[in-house]
C-alpha cells in the first residue's frame, strides 16, 4: 500500500475516546500520531461517523478528526478543528 501521508507519523500508543456529538463517547487506542492525523484501533465501527472529535486521554488533549479510511479494526483519520 502506498503511503500518501504529507508528514510521517511516530509510534504511539496512547488511549483514547472517539467523542460523537458532545456526548456518546468509543474507547479507542491511538497506534500512531502525527501533526496532521492518527491511525486508531477501536473494537468495532459500529457508530462511528465520518467525523467526530478524538480525546486523547494521556494529552488530555481535544482534536476534532476526519476519517480518511477504515478496516475492520483501524481507521485513519486527518486532524480537522474542533
């Protein structure tokens, strides 16, 4: 697969919480972080929209996200304001 990213992302592994409209909130792990997005790994998509905000528990850090592709347990997602 071909890496389209325009800034290369680091290694993490932090914890996290897909937040959907301000308050239905997914658990989620952050595998790799960067300026512009993140890859997540969640245990299921079910309910997750194309857009949400990602709360990244260690940072206590807010950041609103775009989901640029899916697999059955990752999305990749671009960093959008929240």
């Amino acid at each position: 697969m071909d890496d389209r990213r325009k800034v290369q992302r680091l290694r993490a592994l932090k914890g996290g919480r897909v937040a959907i409209n301000g308050a239905a909130c997914i658990d989620c792990r952050v595998r790799n972080m960067s300026a512009a997005g993140a890859c997540l790994e969640v245990v299921s998509q079910l309910g997750i929209p194309d857009d949400f905000n990602l709360m990244v528990t260690s940072d206590l850090a807010r950041q609103g996200c775009h989901v640029v592709w899916r697999s059955d347990s990752r999305l990749g997602v671009q960093f959008t304001s929240c």
